[in-house]
C-alpha cells in the first residue's frame, strides 16, 4: 500500500494528493493512545502503522521517528500545564496568592480535561531517555512553582498552618493527577463540574479556619 | 551456584542448611521492588534471580512462578485495604458514617504507607491476566464499600452536597492513592503525620459547611 492510496475513515472518496490519509494530529491522537494501552516501551512503530491501517512510511512522512511522537505528546501536555501556572505565579497581579492558587488549579485542571491522553502519558513517563528526564525536569519547574504559590498563600495566612506547604502541593496535584485514572469527558460529568468539585473540596479543605 | 552455597547479606559465614539463602519474604520484597522499575511484563524469574544473586531453583522454593510472586504482592496490598474498610462499612458501629469514612481514610493512609511497594504494584495492575483481573475486581469491590460509606455520609447531611458521593469517593482514593508516587517511609515526615495531613484536608474539605 503506498501513501496515496490511504484514506482516512470517514472520508471515502476523498483521496489525498499525494499525502498520507491521516493528517498529523490523527497520527499523534493514536500514537498517544497506543501508547497509553500497551506502553511506550512495548510499542514500535510497526505497531502504529499496522493500528492505523497505513504504512511505515505514511508515518514518517509525519514524525522522524517514535520517540519524536513522544516529544510531540509530552510537549502538549506540559506547554498547557507550564503556562496555566506561569500565569498564576505572575505575581504583578493583584490577587491573593490563595485566589491564584486555586484559579490555576482550576486552570489545571480543564487542561487536563482537554489533553487527558497526553497528560496521562506525561505522568507514567519514568525518566528512561534524555527526552523523558527533560520532560520530568519540566514536570518539577511546574511543580516548583506551583510549591511557590502554595508557600506565599500559607505566608498570606489564608492556608491552614497544621500541613506543610510542600505536603500541601503534593497533595493538591495528587488529586488533579489522579483524575487521569478514572475522567472521562465524553463521560456524564461535564469538565467544569468537575474542576469546581476538585477545586471546592482542596480549597475549601486547605482554607486556614478562620 | 547450588542452593545451599548462596548465602544472604549482612549473614556472613552463617550457612543455611540446605535451603536458600533468602528467606520467602526477602524474595517477595525483591520482586516487588523489580516488578516495580521496570514493570511486571518486562520482567523474568531469571531478571529476578539475577538480582538477587541466587540460581532460579532458589526462588522456585519458595514460588512456583513469577505469578506467585505477583499474587502474593497483590493479596498483601488487598488484605489489609478490605479489611480496614469492612471493617468501617460495619453499621453496627454507633459512630456516623461520617466518622467511620474519616477512619477508614486514615486508616487506608496507614495500610498504604505500611505497604507501599505492595499498593504501587497494585495500582499498577492493569487486568492483563485472570490474576489482574481477579485484583481489579477486588479493588472494585472496595472502591464500592467506600462509596457506600460515602453515601450514608452524605444521607446523614453530614458532607457537602454539592459533589456527587461518587465524584466524592474518586477524589479521596485519587488523593490517598497519590501517595504512592513521591511518599517515602523512611524521609522526613512520619506515617502519622501524613495519615492527619491527608484525613485534615479532604475531611475540612469534604464536611458540610454549618
């Protein structure tokens, strides 16, 4: 099968010119899959062509190589992430560090929600190449800062006194993380339902008793 | 290297008779911990020999298989968790629902941090053979005493009722589970210590506000 004969599903008739029937991003979507089910390790790229139905080479035409749909992958989970808390450390705006605090978990967690594949792949990723200790390195800017606005709003006296700060900041993202275990979004419980229940429970459980 | 010259660390000059030099749970311990870096399916009896420095006959004493050693890791996470929770969903107890959850969590918190390596493994399991699938079930069937728990909690007015009971539910698994990623028993912060912090947050955060 050459690249010009595959079309994608959903499309018959509609033969691509001389490009492979799956844009980029559907490539990245199954890769991502795939490797959520049976592990990045276990996973070749044979595998992803034969799970797309499509040749190797249709693959390449679109990533250099599995490890580069990893990057892609973990690039997506992490640029949402980064920039939902870099927002929030912004600490020219005018808010309390407990109100940031909670708009970026809120914020989190929607970009979890909306990248829940990636942010799944990201949190199993063990370290086993440059390109996985660069994205836990990332992982642990994310978390520093996040760390960061915990310690100002306990200094602020709007958290409570008895946890510390970094337990405080582990246990706030052990709770958005392990969504990916069981959220769905195309499940019954609609993705602001579920940031307001997270960010109702943490904040209303980390409020300093006034 | 027969059976009888291997000979554990730390025991120098003191020869078993005629058995191994590990014992069965230091072997259980041991392949928990490899099971654990590099994943249960990536890794063999002769991985686990390897690591342990002794011939494969020394582990067969003691298990019959590499699924022995991951049913013995699985039921030494789930006994402790069912048991701890049963004995909470025990409504003849004159405590509230809302106290026997409180206890259940703490004492859920406990049972993980006393067994980590066991709970990792199972959180891991992802149903890929009639054992995992028969520990999933069991995880099920606590999972659904929680939400039991949880729901009685809720009846009695007693948690906020703005998050559905099993929202509820997921959330304080999610957090307790989340442990098993970055706790460590012998760091700086004590078993009890992370048992309050963790039952001070989500019970603060899950009461029903007067």
């Amino acid at each position: 099968m050459s690249d010009v004969d595959v079309e994608a599903p959903g499309q018959p008739g509609r033969r691509p010119r001389g490009r492979p029937g799956y844009d980029r991003d559907t490539v990245l979507r199954r890769a991502i899959e795939l490797f959520n089910r049976q592990g990045y390790d276990a996973t070749s790229i044979n595998d992803l062509a034969v799970d797309l139905g499509v040749s190797k080479s249709a693959l390449y035409h679109h990533f250099d190589s599995k490890e580069a749909l990893l990057s892609a992958a973990l690039d997506e989970a992490l640029e949402g992430l980064s920039s939902a808390v870099a927002a929030a450390a912004d600490a020219t705006r005018d808010e309390s560090a407990y109100d940031r605090l909670r708009a970026t978990v809120e914020a989190a967690v929607h970009i979890l929600v909306a990248h829940l594949p990636a942010v799944t792949l990201l949190l199993r990723v063990r370290g086993n190449s440059p390109l996985e200790m660069s994205a836990l390195e990332r992982r642990r800017h994310i978390d520093e800062q996040l760390a960061t606005l915990v310690r100002q709003a306990a200094a602020e006296g709007d958290l409570r006194d008895d946890v510390d700060p970094e337990v405080i900041s582990r246990l706030v993202f052990g709770m958005v993380n392990s969504l990916t275990d069981w959220y769905r979004p195309d499940g019954p419980i609609p993705p602001d339902t579920i940031a307001a229940a997270v960010a109702g429970v943490l904040f209303q459980g980390l409020h300093a008793s006034r």
